[in-house]
C-alpha cells in the first residue's frame, strides 16, 4: 500500500460529492482527523457542496432578467465554496483538531487573479507570496487551514471564480508553494480509469499516468480533471486522485506524475521532408479493408505522422524516405484494383510543424490567426490537424524555418 509518513506535508481537496450530504461532510472531515492524528501536516481544500454551486447559478440568472453582471455571479457563486469552509473548519474544532479557514474577504487571502471574472487567471508570484506568508505559518504550527476552492479575488478585492477545475487549481497552486508532499484529490471515482465508468462497463484503474498522457483525457471530454487546471499541477509533486468512499487518505487511487508546460509553443516535429498521399473516391471510409490495406503498406515502408479521413478521401502524412515512390506504387495500384477509390495525388517536400501548449484548446481563434498570418506571408497550408493540445501543419519544406517564426509569433499575440 502507498503511504503518505507521518510529519509530512500534504494538500487535501475534498470534491463536492464528498461533501454532497450531511453523511458524506462528516466521513470526510473525520478522514481528515484521522490523518492528523497520524501527525500529518495538512491544508484542505474544499468545493461546494453538492450542486450548490448550480443551483446558485441556476438561481441567480433566473431571478435577474439576464442582468447580473460577471463580477456579481462571480460574488455569489463563491458563496458555496465559503460555505463548505466554515463548516469544515467547524467540524474540524468540534473533533478536537485546531484549525481555522480562509475566506477571500479577509486580507490573508492567499489566491489572487486578474479581473478575468468566471474563469479567473492566478498570478501565480502574488500567490505564492501570499501562501508562503499567512498559509505555510500556519501548517508548520500544526493548524490546519481550510481554504474555499475555485475562489480568487483581484488585486482591487473584487471576488472571481477559477472556472473549470477551479478547486484542483487552487490545490496544486498551494501544493506547490507550501513543498507539499503529496496532493490527494478526493473525488466519486476510485481514481482515473481507462474510461468513463458511465459508458464502458468495468473500466480498470489506473496506478499511474503521466500528465502529458491526462491532458489528452481531459480535452477530448472526459472530465477526470480539467487541463486548465492540470498546468498548474507541481512538476515534483505526485497527485493521487482516489475515493471517497475510504475513510483512510493512505488508501491507494491514481498517481499523476510530472508536469505540463505554461507556454504555446512551436516546432519543426520532423527533421526529414513529409509526403502528403491523398486518395479519392465514394464511401472510402466504410471500406476497412482497404483503409487496413493502405495502412499496413504505409507502415512497412516509412513512419505515418498523421492520417485525415471523411467520407470519400483519406490521406496520409508520410515520412519521405528514399524508396518512397515504391510505396506510392502500392498505395496506387490498391486505389486502382476497387471501386471505391478513384485517384491518387501526392504531394512531396513539404514541412512538419506541431504547436502545442496547454489551453490550446481554450485559445480561441489560434488556428484562424496563424492561418491569417501564413497566408498574408505567401504561404501554403497544405493540411492541418488538431489532436488534443496540439495543431499539426504541413507547408512547403524550403519555407519552415519563415512559418516557423510567424507561428511562434503568432501564439506570442495570443
């Protein structure tokens, strides 16, 4: 079993379903008693409980004729992440364990953000100044605080909202400026599973994944945890994301390892020139054997670094070896042996250009702006893809090195 030692520092961000019911608030606050008994140093982290957080939502848009300003949704959404606060931190005192919470109003408040209200940016120097001076005293004495989730406030003490993953958020960010050992994210789940125990039955745990891997989870729709707040999880701290339903934070769930990068960037993802191979037809994609065909002729001869389809093309992107015109060959004579397939065209010598970053996703307009940019600079995307935090061009291989700069610069405009 993986444990945490006793005298350690560690975060705890209880979910919103771990505190959805009298029962549930109680067998979390006393999870958390039993660690400090352990000796175990601690800051808790606490969303609202339940749907409160809908439900004031829900309430407050209904009540104001679509009037209600961002900054004022923003004032009372925190009230359910305030709420489970105080009383944490009540429950907390009447188990014999000294401690106090913090609420955004008081001038310790420890997460400060812009004015970007509803999906709220950290300043990440600010709260780490304000961690390190009014939380980490406090956990070195043995008090435990207890701090709202997905809660800021900007530097003129107006109240915002972290957005999405905003309670995670506020745990890594603290997890990182106290040296937390460890950070455990208690949630519904028995921690991350290979899919969505709510469409595939009997799912299997993961011990561990990499962030890098979990970013893809989370952008392709699986909420396991938001990639906006995954880019502030600790390069050096492990999260362990594991049950409620254990009364015991040393049970095992799933370990998150490693970090993400802050910054979009770009880079040239093949140091040798990239074929193009496009092939038409009608319903070329309800024929698996001829797409497992082209498939496995492409894999024999070079390495595939991307692959489009729709209903009547494929195409795939090709590392462009010497002996490349025998694959052309293959890949030809199979789209002239079925009536599904009609032509061929290739198109050879061309660059491979990824851009990545966390958010990406989020970026709006990002594609439109490099593609803008490309085109009023002369130059030709000849495809582009979108997996996950990542965009994939392809343009011609004698103008990389000038795309390549008009598309770092245009993610520095971002």
């Amino acid at each position: 079993m993986e444990n945490v030692k006793s005298g350690k520092k560690i975060v705890v961000k209880f979910g919103g379903s771990s505190l959805a019911d009298p029962e549930k608030l109680l067998k979390s606050v006393m999870t958390a008693v039993s660690e400090v008994k352990r000796g175990t140093k601690m800051v808790i982290v606490v969303s609202a409980m339940g749907k409160t957080t809908d439900i004031l939502l829900a309430t407050a848009k209904n009540t104001s004729n679509g009037k209600l300003a961002k900054c004022e949704l923003d004032d009372i959404l925190s009230m359910g992440e305030r709420t489970s606060a105080r009383i944490f931190t009540a429950a907390l005192r009447n188990n014999g364990v000294n401690t106090c919470y913090f609420d955004p109003m008081d001038d310790k408040w420890p997460i400060i953000t812009d004015d970007v209200f509803q999906n709220a940016n950290p300043n990440i120097e600010e709260c780490n100044k304000n961690i390190k001076g009014h939380v980490l005293p406090l956990v070195e004495q043995g008090i435990i605080p207890v701090i709202a989730g997905f809660v800021g406030k900007t530097r003129e003490s107006k109240i915002t909202t972290l957005g999405r993953g905003g309670s995670d958020t506020t745990a890594f960010i603290i997890g990182e400026s106290i040296g937390a050992d460890q950070i455990i994210l208690v949630t519904d789940a028995e921690g991350i599973m290979t899919s969505d125990p709510k469409i595939i039955q009997n799912p299997k745990l993961l011990p561990e994944i990499n962030v890098n891997t979990l970013v893809g989870l989370a952008d392709s729709g699986t909420k396991f945890i938001h990639s906006k707040a995954l880019k502030y999880k600790p390069k050096d701290i492990d999260v362990k994301v594991m049950s409620n339903k254990h009364d015991d934070l040393n049970k095992p769930g799933t370990l998150i390892k490693d970090a993400l990068s802050w910054e979009l960037d770009a880079e040239i993802a093949s140091l040798t020139p990239v074929a193009e191979i496009t092939v038409i037809g009608e319903g070329i994609s309800n024929n698996t054997k001829i797409i497992m065909e082209m498939f496995e002729k492409v894999r024999q001869h070079t390495t595939l670094l991307g692959m489009s389809m729709n209903t009547n093309s494929i195409i795939f992107y090709i590392n462009q070896k010497d002996n490349i015109s025998e694959l052309f060959d293959q890949i030809h004579k199979i789209t002239v042996d079925n009536k599904e397939t009609i032509a061929m065209a290739v198109k050879k010598d061309l660059s491979f250009i990824q851009t990545s970053g966390v958010g990406l996703e989020e970026t709006h307009g990002i594609i439109g702006k490099i593609s803008e940019d490309l085109r009023l600079a002369g130059i030709n995307i000849s495809g582009i893809l979108t997996i996950t935090s990542s965009i994939l061009l392809f343009v011609d291989w004698n103008e990389k090195e000038k795309a390549l700069e008009l598309i770092k610069n245009s993610l520095k405009t971002q």
